[in-house]
C-alpha cells in the first residue's frame, strides 16, 4: 500500500510538473500569440500604410502613364509640325532660288533692254543731228539764194524806175500834143503795172 501511494503520489507529480510545464508553455504562447497579435495589428497598419502608398504610387502611375501618353502626342504633333515646317521651308527655298532666278533673268533682260534703247537714242540724236544739220545747211543755201534773188531782184527795180524816171523826163523835155499825151500817159501807167508787177518780190 504504501508503495502504491508513492507510486500515485509520483504519477500526481509528474502530471502536475507536466500540468505546469503546459501552463508555461500555454502562458508563452499565449504571449507569443499576443506578441504576433501585436506584431500582426503592426504588420497590418503597416500594410493598409503600403496600401495606402501603393494606391498613391498607382495614382501617381496612372497620372505619369497619361502625361507620358500626351508628351507623346505632343512629341509625334511636334515632329510632324517640324517635318511640315521643313517641307514649307524647303518648298519656300525652292521658290525663292526660282524667283531669284526669275529676278536676274528680268534684270539681264532689263539691262540689254537698256543697251539696246540707249543704242537706238545714241543713233537716232545722231541721225537727228545730222538731219538738223542738213536742214540748217539747207536753209542757209536758201537764205543765200533767196538773198541773192532780192538783191537782183532790188537791182532790176531800180533799173525799170530810172528807165521809168528816164521816161518822165523825157517827156517833161519834150513837146507832145494834148491828145498824145494822154494816150502816152495811160501806156507809160501800164508800162509802169507790168514792170511792178514783173519785178514784184515773190
């Protein structure tokens, strides 16, 4: 009996150290859950932080994702307005060489329309000279001529008025009948109309 009593006695020790190593384990892990609790609460804060962040970054993605988007729309828009304006200033280039050559040819032909006006003045205040100095020759000739004519035509009018005074005289010196006298008077008028008239300057 008394063994059996040791016996219970040790088995009731041993359940009760095993009973208190289990309360020890359960209290540790009990605090090793309460630990992990707080570890998780943390863990989790943490996360709904990370979360939080990450729905931010995608925000911030989202927004950089659709300004890239429009760079690249500006950047394509760019490149096309540059390679329109490259064109435009290679047709204006284009166009300005061909009217610069448009230009100078005009001026060439300018410039020999200049020659050849200038030829034709030069020739034609030549010709005119020459015409106006064939003209002045001309008119001297007739100047000379015509003086010459006046002068012989003078001489020959004073001729016919001596012969004409000559005439009178004679009559005046000499006896003449009533009636011839008039006759002799109205030929010597006539005498005296044709020889004016003979010798009138034209």
């Amino acid at each position: 009996m008394p063994h059996t009593k040791r016996s219970v006695a040790a088995q009731n020790w041993k359940s009760l150290k095993r009973n208190f190593s289990l309360t020890k384990e359960l209290d540790i892990s009990q605090k090793t859950i309460l630990s992990l609790n707080m570890d998780l609460k943390v863990s989790q804060k943490e996360l709904q932080t990370l979360n939080l962040e990450m729905e931010v970054s995608r925000q911030e993605t989202r927004s950089l994702k659709a300004e890239v988007r429009k760079c690249k729309g500006d950047y394509k828009e760019a490149l096309n307005n540059t390679e329109t304006a490259k064109r435009d200033n290679l047709r204006l280039k284009e166009e300005n060489s061909d009217l610069t050559d448009h230009v100078n040819e005009k001026l060439h032909e300018l410039e020999k329309i200049k020659k050849r006006l200038e030829d034709e003045k030069f020739e034609a205040e030549h010709r005119l000279q020459n015409q106006l100095q064939n003209q002045l020759q001309g008119l001297r000739t007739h100047l000379q001529n015509a003086g010459k004519k006046q002068q012989t035509r003078q001489e020959e009018n004073l001729q016919a008025a001596k012969e004409v005074q000559v005439l009178q005289e004679r009559l005046i010196t000499q006896y003449v009948p009533a009636k011839q006298h008039e006759k002799l008077k109205a030929t010597l008028s006539i005498t005296k109309a044709s020889l004016e008239a003979k010798f009138e300057p034209r």
